[in-house]
C-alpha cells in the first residue's frame, strides 16, 4: 500500500489573491503585454496558484531537432550501458544492480526528461503560437552537460549556440514565457541558460527569482514508487537501523560527521549511543578519482538499506539542497533526514550549505508549500566543535522521540510531492507542482513594461588540502565555492530587489554607502560643425537612490539595466586543521561575530544603465529630382579621456579629415561609393570617469594614476565595456522597432598600447586622423564598397583596421568566447594575432546580432576587443570581410 497521507496539502503559507485576465497573445502588431493583479501581503510576493493550471495554461512546444532531446537520451542511455546501466534513462522506473561510474549519480538530473514526456501528455498543448501562455523549449540541457563531463558553466556544450536559432519566437517581449529545461544544479548549466528569465533547475536560485524554479531531482528507484513502496506504518515501527549514511567526505563538515559516527559505531573514544537508542549503525564512505567511484555499494541495497533506517544524517555537498539527491531519496525512502544548520546573512538566516550560503528557501524545491525545517532535524554546526567529537549525533539523538514521529508524519504527509509518478495516476505528484510554479511564474513575470535587470555574481573557487590521515577518498582536496545560485539573473524591472533587502545586516561593517547606485551615461555636449559632422559627449552621472520605489522607476527607464552588489559577502567554509597534537575542525563563523575584525562589510548595489541611441537626421528632399533622399547616416563609437575642455577643436579637425578621406577615395575609383547626402556622428564616451568606480567586475574601470588621474592599464575592463552597451542598446532598439538606426557603426575599441606608448587623451593621441583615412579607403576603395545603393546597406559585410596584438592578453577573446558562450571559437585562425583598433559594418549586422549573447558579453567582465569581433564576425557573410593591417 502507499506511503502516502490521506490528507489533502495546503500552501503552509497564505497564497494571495489573484485576478484573472487574458494572457498574452501574438497579434499582427508584434507582441503586446500581460496585465497581472497581484494582491500583496505582509509586504512578500507569494506564488499566486490560486487557480488551476490545468484549466488556465496552454502550452506550445517548439519542434526542435532530435540533437536537442531524444538523441541525448539514448546517448546518455548508450554511454551508461557500457558501463555496466541495466537501466534506461528515464523512461521507466528503475533501480541499477550495479554501481555505474558516472552516470550512477547522474541519474538526478533526468527529471527534464519526465517533465518534457508529462507536459506534452497533459492535454494543455497548443500548435498555434498565438494561442500560447508559455513556450517549452525542448532541449535537455542537463543530459548535454553531463555528456560533456558536468563541467562549471558547460562549457562542453556544442548544442547551446545552436538552440536560439531555432526559437523563433523568442524575443525582449517573449522571453519571460519561453520554459527552459536544465534539471542539473544551477551553475553547472550554461551561461545563456542561466540567464533566461523562466528555468527549471536544481537551484539555487538568487533571491527567490520566481522565474528560476528548484525542482526535485529524479529518483527513478522502483522500490520507492507509489504503489510498490512499503507500508509506512509499520515499517517506522519496526526499523532495525538506528543510523545510515552514505557519501564521500569531501569537505570538512562532511569529513568530521562521518569520523563521528564512525567512532560511535566502533565504540572508540566517548563515541557510545545514549540509553534506549537501538539499532544498526551503517556508513558507506564512497571514495572518488578521476577516473571511477569506487566504495558504496548497489543502489538496490541502499534503497533496501534507507527504507528499513530510521535515521539518516544528510552532510552538506557542493550544491546547497542539502547533500543534493541524497536528501530526496531519505525521504522517499521513509527515513528522517538529519541535517546541518549553518548561520548565513541571506533571507530566513538559515542554510543547509555553508556558512553565509542559500537559505533554506532559495535552495530546495516549493518552499511555499513544503516547511522544509518541519521534516528534518537540525543540528547546529557549532555542535561538530565537541572536544570529544561525538557533538552531531549528541545533538542530534537528544530530540524526542515524540518530535521525531511528528516530523516523520510531515515526512510521510508531503514524500509523495517530491516525486515524479511515472504512472497514469491522477494524484499530485512534483510535476504538479512544478506546475504550479510555472503557472504561477509566468503570471508574475508578465507585470509592468518589458525591461529587464540583469544580476551578475561571478562564483569564486579555491581548493584546499585535507590533512593525509583525514583523506577518505576526496582526492586530498575540498572544493571551496564562493556561492551555489545562478552566476547570471534576469527578471523583469518591476519583479527586481536589490540583493541588500535580502541581507540581514546584523554584525556587518558600514561601508559608507547605503541604498543603490545607478550610473547611466548623459550627454553633456552636442555639436555640429558646418561640414555636418555632429558629436556628442556622454559622461558618467550617477544616481544615488534612497527607496526601493526610486530604484524601480529609474531603472524603468532604460530597455535593459546591469546590477551588482558590491561587498557581497560570499560563503565561508570550514576547514580541517591542527590544534596542538590533534587534527581539528576549524570553523569560520568568526566573520558572523559582531565583535570581529573579520566581519563582512555591508553591500550595497550599483546599477549600470544602457546608454541611450543617437536621435537620427530627418530625411531630406531631393532639390534635383524632388524625390526623399535617404542619407547615409555612419556612428562611430569611441571613448576619451579628460577631454571635455579641448573636445571643439578636435571635431573641427575630425570633419576635414572625414571630407579630405572621401575626395581622396573618390578620386580613385570612377564609381561613386557615396550617396550625396551622408552624414557622420561621433559618440565619445569620457572614460577616464571609470576608475572612480569601485574596482573589479563588469563596470569597473582601469587603475587611476595618483599623479594626473589619467587611466594607464592596457587594457580596461570598464572601457571595453562602453562599447558592448552601446551596441545592446542598438539591438534593443531594433527589437523594438525602431528606424533610427545608423546605416554604418564604425567602433573604435583601439586599446592604448595598441596606438602608443605613452599617455593619452583620447584613441587618436598618436596618429589621429589617418585611421579615418583608411577606415575610409578600406570601405569604399576600388573593387570594395558602393554604399550608395541599397543593395551594399542590406549586406553583411565587415571592415577591419587592426594591429598585432599588444600583449599575450590581447589572444585570449577566442577563450573567453569558448568559456562564457559555450562554443568552439567562430573567429578564423588569421584573425588570431590582430587586435582590433576600427570595426566597421552594417545596419544588416546590427539586426542579426543575437540578443541573449550581446546582453551576456554586456554583463560580465569580457575584457577584449578581440571578443568584440568574436561577436561581430559570426554574422558576416562569407568573403565580405575587409582587412587593413596596422603596420
């Protein structure tokens, strides 16, 4: 019989009211908004599941190739029976009699093949676009990632370049309705997965992102599906193991829990069981290599093993859903899961990861609907400190008896909502839940206009050595990470918080600043000189916002906004070390000590606007024919340095340049390159403003020179940044319709080793006016350009002026590419020792470029203009790539 409780479950937290209204819907006009009525309380923003998905929600599934589901399937099926699988892959239930290296533990992540197979039986698909609330995108990202070795950010990936072509619908306006599937931990997906608005992951996700959804991680077991598990009750009673643990001691925590009770088991040292605790104690220590796992013993036997245990202490792991899988099969199998509680300055203070890790809620899956802490035991790490080393279980066997059978009523009343019924069943099972939170979701994220935040938290990693008669097969090494949620979250403006409204501040020092900074570039100073060159100077301002209210309403302003929270306190692990003679646990929750030097400082958020596009020139009468004359409007983006008082001067010289280098390029071809009407504006960003921000990341800038406050790095992160945003804010106005486009974006990303030696006041410092010679000779020269017909303006097509590189440095944009989108570098090999110092290229460019990955290069901190070019040249068309070599 089932396990299952009788009694119906309940939101254990008030779910609000929510109005129902039409979702949105393609018209012949494009896409247009969702209107959501949210009723708040107590000031949180609750999933709204007050009605059902069942009867709300229609569903379309793109078709996409058999590369992106069903062949990584059988892959995984095929990679797994050669070694030893006598299971397939989520097709049926299924427990392995074997240990299978790899693809054991990698298991868990199938639950996007069951989802995928649940959603299309539901009855709720939809094959007209237009009838649609969410888009499913059929890609098993988690099955491609751990074909390629699980890596950080799947950087094995081949599949994730292609995917957005295929999603045809998918846009700025649609994005929050496009259903990803990645049922694998957050930051093992890749990057451009990561950043879609609606994921299903294993978490953790930032602040709650109601779009990012923690789902249970799959448990195929047979034994543990309803209908075949046992009968609960009697088996409570009867459970012959006092104590099960399994898993591999690779780090501290894990390390001194599992010495703890192995020494209770073998009665060594003061390690004996309280009076009327009775029972079997078993510990399987799973060793790991390279190459195999190695210890612990066929699943079928530890499933037997959990379901007749009473007890099951679950260590932290690498992710933060509480020692991950293991977590869930304890559960399932009946057995109440012991856990660690570790202090942490996010949301509910509580977390099951490390010090200063995800809380409780932004870790494991319908925190809404299951009260986690309710089903567990909590031991405080603090308890592992005990001199004589037997604190967890001390701590852990001193709970009544009375509070264990309520916690494993709870355990039984909610174990069937965190799994997946491979059967017809019409009972509510995870995937119901899931669900609901898509439901939900997509509801929440379709509030207010459609602009986006993007939240960016590079995730440090160090290693640390295990003291050698303390290694028990962790390879010598614990693996320390900065954090386990998204590296990169996007969510509507309207949804957005800044990170500091999540930290609880207690114990924190004041860093000076308080609230959120936003800086958005102005222009300061615009210009024309006679010959119709225009020129417009931005400079950096900032915005010092003192409530959540302003924030929201400046941020609103731009299509696109990129955030971060400086100090952002990330975790702390502990450590083994030495303690006189003895081989210790060291803790580090001295930094949650008010009263130590090493306490965190408090962080506040800084936000990054996209610069606003250049107001294009009104079309113009011809007087010859009285026929509209469209001009041929050219943007060239660079960036200066202290130049606001000497700035005329240079444009004045800037405009006899540009009209000597088109007579010249006239006088030697006998066709006209140029239409009569052509028009040049120059957009200079003063960047020497940048090393006033605070240093490191995606809107950092160069170092300051403490004699004239004159950037004099090589390459600045800042600067370089100047011209992703600039071109994402282009994209974005397309995506929006916009016909104030540039015909041709000439940018200018010359670093200062790249044309001097020496300091500068702006890119031309050295040779200022011949670059434009030959960016102009380039384009239009004989047998080049003839942009005075359309035909060259709808082209794709591609002018570089580069020079060698100007450093070792200067050849990493292919790595970078490779590392943060996932894909073998598209830039050819003779482009390898050019660094760019003049790109120019088509409107027609502008609009191929794809949005996901220009937002992504505008987050992070992409240092190179090779990188820029990387972007660029993918979408050129083959041989119309023109080549001036810097000598």
């Amino acid at each position: 019989s089932s396990c299952l409780h009788p009694k119906a479950i309940t939101h254990h937290s008030r779910a609000p009211a929510i109005s129902k209204m039409p979702c949105d819907r393609i018209d012949s006009r494009g896409w247009t908004s969702c209107l959501v009525v949210v009723v708040f309380l107590s000031g949180k923003v609750f999933f709204a599941a007050a009605e059902s998905w069942q009867s709300n929600l229609r569903i379309f599934v793109y078709n996409l190739p058999k590369a992106f589901n069903d062949d990584l399937v059988h892959r995984t099926e095929e990679a797994a029976r050669a070694k030893g699988s006598v299971c397939d892959y989520m097709q049926t239930p299924c427990s392995e009699t074997g240990m299978v290296p790899k693809f054991a533990g990698a298991r868990q992540f199938g639950a996007e093949v069951v989802i995928l197979r649940k959603i299309r039986a539901s009855g709720l698909v939809v094959h007209d676009p237009g009838l649609a609330d969410i888009f499913v995108v059929p890609y098993f990202a988690a099955a491609d990632c751990v074909l390629g070795g699980h890596h950080w950010r799947c950087i094995s990936s081949v599949l994730i370049q292609e995917l957005f072509v295929h999603l045809k619908y998918y846009g700025q306006f649609t994005r929050h309705r496009h259903l990803f599937l990645g049922t694998a931990d957050i930051h093992s997906m890749p990057l451009l997965i990561q950043a879609q608005p609606l994921l299903l992951s294993l978490g953790a996700r930032w602040m709650g992102h109601p779009g990012h959804i923690i789902v249970p991680p799959m448990v195929a077991e047979a034994d543990l599906q309803p209908g075949a598990f046992i009968n609960c009750t009697a088996v409570v009673e009867n459970r012959d193991i006092l104590l099960w643990v399994a898993g591999t001691p690779n780090n501290a925590v894990r390390m001194m829990l599992f010495n703890n009770i192995i020494d209770v088991s073998k009665g060594r040292g003061a390690g004996t069981l309280p009076p009327g605790e009775k029972g079997r104690i078993i510990v399987h220590v799973a060793g790991r290599d390279v190459q195999q796992q190695k210890g612990p013993p066929p699943p079928t036997q530890m499933v037997r093993e959990m379901t007749h245990a009473q007890l099951c202490p679950v260590p932290p792991a690498e992710n933060s859903n509480a020692g991950t899988k293991r977590l869930f099969d304890v559960v399932l199998a009946g057995c109440l899961p012991i856990v660690v509680a570790f202090p942490t300055h996010w949301g509910s203070e509580v977390s099951w990861w490390r010090f200063n890790g995800a809380p409780i809620e932004w870790s494991l899956p319908f925190p809404n609907v299951i009260d986690w802490r309710r089903l567990v035991i909590e031991v405080p790490v603090e308890a592992l400190e005990d001199s004589q080393g037997i604190g967890f279980l001390k701590a852990a066997l001193a709970v009544p008896e009375e509070i264990r059978r309520a916690k494993r009523e709870y355990l039984m009343e909610v174990r069937q909502l965190l799994l997946y019924d491979f059967s017809a069943s019409a009972g509510r099972d995870a995937f119901s839940l899931v669900m609901e939170e898509i439901y939900s979701a997509v509801r929440l994220l379709g509030i207010g206009p459609r602009a986006y935040v993007c939240d960016m938290h590079m995730r440090s990693f160090k290693e640390r050595d295990f003291p050698d008669q303390w290694d028990h097969g962790a390879n010598g090494r614990q693996k320390e990470w900065g954090h386990t949620w998204t590296e990169v979250s996007v969510l509507p403006v309207a949804l957005w918080r800044s990170g500091k409204s999540e930290v609880h501040e207690r114990g924190m020092k004041d860093g000076g600043v308080r609230g959120t900074r936003v800086q958005q570039y102005k222009t300061t100073k615009e210009f024309s000189t006679e010959d119709g060159i225009r020129f417009l100077l931005r400079e950096l301002d900032i915005i010092q916002s003192s409530s959540h209210t302003q924030d929201i309403e400046t941020l609103m302003t731009s299509p696109f906004a990129f955030c971060r929270l400086i100090h952002q306190s990330h975790a702390c692990h502990d450590y083994m070390g030495q303690h006189g003679t003895f081989t210790s646990l060291f803790l580090c929750n001295l930094q949650m000590n008010p009263d130590s030097p090493e306490r965190f400082d408090r962080p506040w958020a800084l936000c990054r606007l996209l610069p606003p596009t250049v107001p294009r020139s009104p079309v113009t009468l011809s007087s010859a024919i009285g026929e509209v004359e469209r001009p041929l409007e050219f943007e060239l983006v660079t960036y200066l340095c202290n130049i606001s008082n000497g700035v005329d001067g240079d444009v004045e010289d800037l405009s006899s340049t540009w009209g000597r280098a088109w007579a010249k390029v006239k006088a030697e071809t006998t066709a006209n390159p140029m239409p009569r009407n052509s028009q040049l504006s120059i957009v200079g960003y003063e960047a020497c403003a940048l090393a006033d921000a605070p240093s490191g990341g995606a809107m950092a800038g160069g170092k300051q020179d403490d004699d004239r406050g004159k950037a004099k790095t090589k390459r600045d992160d800042g600067i370089t940044k100047l011209f992703f945003q600039h071109m994402l804010g282009l994209i974005h106005s397309a995506q929006h319709g916009s016909s104030g486009l540039p015909d041709v974006i000439m940018l200018m990303p010359a670093t200062l080793s790249a044309l001097s030696s020496t300091e500068w006041r702006n890119p031309f410092a050295m040779q200022p006016w011949h670059l434009l010679k030959v960016a102009a000779s380039t384009m239009l020269g004989p047998g080049r350009l003839e942009l005075a017909g359309d035909s060259e303006r709808d082209s794709r097509w591609l002018v570089l002026v580069a020079s060698e590189p100007a450093d070792d440095d200067e050849k990493d944009g292919c790595a970078q590419y490779t590392n943060y989108f996932n894909s073998k570098c598209p830039l050819p090999l003779e482009f390898a020792a050019m660094t760019p110092i003049l790109i120019a290229f088509p409107r027609a460019v502008l609009l191929s470029l794809r949005l996901e990955e220009w937002e992504l290069a505008a987050s992070f901190p992409l240092d190179t203009s090779k990188l820029l070019l990387t972007l660029l040249h993918r979408t050129v068309d083959p041989g119309r790539v023109f080549v001036h070599q810097w000598r």
